[in-house]
C-alpha cells in the first residue's frame, strides 16, 4: 500500500460526520465501505468481500439502513462502548429486517453488530484524540 494511499484512508476515516445527521452518516459510511472494499479485495479470503458487499448494499437499502443508524446512534450515547468479548456476546441482535436479511444472505448478525461496535470505538478514539467527547 503506498503512502498517500494511507494518508487518504487516515483522512476520509478521520473525516467524522455530524451524527445528527442521517444522511452525512450514510455518505461517511459508504466512504469507510470503498476502503474496506479495497483491502478485502486484496485478500484471498471470500467471506470478507461477502460482508462488507451485504453492508454496501445494507447503507444504500433505506430499509436496512435505519437499523444501523439506529444501532450507531444508541451505541455511540452509551458510556460501556469497550465492551469485552464476553459482554459483546449477550449484547442484543441487530434490529429483525437487517439481522433476517443478514442471515438470509449467509451473514451472522453478530458479525453485523461487531462491525457496528468496532466503527463506534473507531470514532470514539478519534473523539478522544481531538479531545472532544
């Protein structure tokens, strides 16, 4: 991966929208997707292209789009975000429709909710290291 490959990456990730607003979230997400797009292509593994072109097409479904905002949102407000693994595990399922059509395309809904967790340390790292909260 070349350097300014990298700086791009760190600026569009650090790039953190308002989250207010849905549809700057859409557009910050949908940025985050074409990276880990590019990275999983690069991978002889199948099962990540699969994951991350079911949350593609996830944040472009309005219907499965407002479970994770939802699930974003929520998750950001709580102060335990650093859940450990064990705790993860009896956290609550994505909301039915996206967990249905996680399952349906051969996806487990934890892995949905592990990804939703990790982007929200990812941004409270970010927060932390402006020092805004």
């Amino acid at each position: 991966m070349r350097f300014l490959e990298l700086l791009r990456i760190f600026r569009t990730i650090a790039n953190l929208p308002d989250f207010t607003n849905k549809e700057a979230v859409r557009e910050w997400l949908i940025s985050l997707l074409g990276i880990a797009q590019s990275l999983t292509d690069r991978t002889p593994n199948e099962a990540d292209d699969k994951v991350v072109e079911f949350l593609v097409k996830s944040v472009d479904n309005e219907r499965l789009f407002d479970p994770i905002y939802d699930l974003l949102v929520a998750m950001l407000d709580r102060d335990d975000i650093n859940l450990g693994a064990s705790e993860a595990a009896t956290e609550p399922a994505a909301p039915g429709t996206l967990a249905a059509e996680a399952k349906a395309a051969g996806i487990d809904p934890m892995t949905i909710l592990a990804i939703v967790e990790a982007v929200v340390g990812l941004i409270k790292l970010i927060r932390e290291r402006r020092g805004a909260k």
